[in-house]
C-alpha cells in the first residue's frame, strides 16, 4: 500500500470519528428538548439505550485509533488528554444513563479529534 492510500484512509477515518462524536453530541443535547417536546414515539426512540451502546463505542473506538495512531507522529499528548476525559465522562454518563455526561463526552471527543487535526496538519509532511 502506497503512502497515499495509507493518508486517505487515515483522513476518511477521521472523518467517521467527527461525523459519530457530532451526531452523539447532538442526541444528547437533543434529549432534554425532546423529552418536553417530543412525542412519546421519537423520544422512546431517542432514548434507546441500545442507540447509545452502540453508537458510543464504535465513535470511541474510530477516534482512540485515530488519535493514536496520529500521536506516534506529531507525538503531541493534548489530544489523548482530551479523548480520555471524554471516553471517562461517556463511560460515566452510560453507566449512570446521564445525557449531560454523554453530551459532554461527544464534545470532548471532537475537540480532541479537531486539535489533533491541527496538529497533524502542522507537524506532519502528508
């Protein structure tokens, strides 16, 4: 395999890892609304904790990799940090079935994957 096929994988994984933190982000910040406003249709639909079992781990695991893989280049730690506090307050917020937990986690997640983004732009040739 070529060094720009290995870049265009990477790239299109990073991608999958922001579009599923994104769309976890906004289902948890959605759920509060929802279950106000919501029929009892979307929000039992919404409030599948099977939804969430399995969107949250395949976004962490997409991510984890990603972010590692990145780190062993530019070996910068702040988007580790960032991704480990998000994967605790994930893990959290299932356990304890906390929206807020889970939202929060989605977005510690992004901005880990969005630094790492910027610095693999930065220090890396590709």
């Amino acid at each position: 395999m070529d060094k720009h096929t290995v870049s265009l994988k990477s790239k299109r994984l990073q991608a999958a890892g922001v579009v599923l933190s994104l769309l976890c982000a906004v289902h948890c910040m959605a759920m509060p609304i929802l279950l106000t406003a919501g029929s009892f249709a979307t929000v039992s639909v919404l409030s599948n904790p099977w939804l969430e079992l399995g969107l949250l781990p395949v976004g962490f695991a997409i991510a984890g990799f990603v972010l590692y893989k990145d780190y062993r280049h530019h070996n910068r730690k702040m988007p580790l940090h960032l991704f480990v506090f998000g994967f605790i307050a994930g893990v959290v917020g299932l356990i304890f079935h906390f929206h807020l937990f889970i939202g929060a986690a989605a977005v510690l997640v992004m901005a880990a994957q969005f630094t790492n983004f910027r610095l693999h732009k930065a220090y890396c040739a590709h």
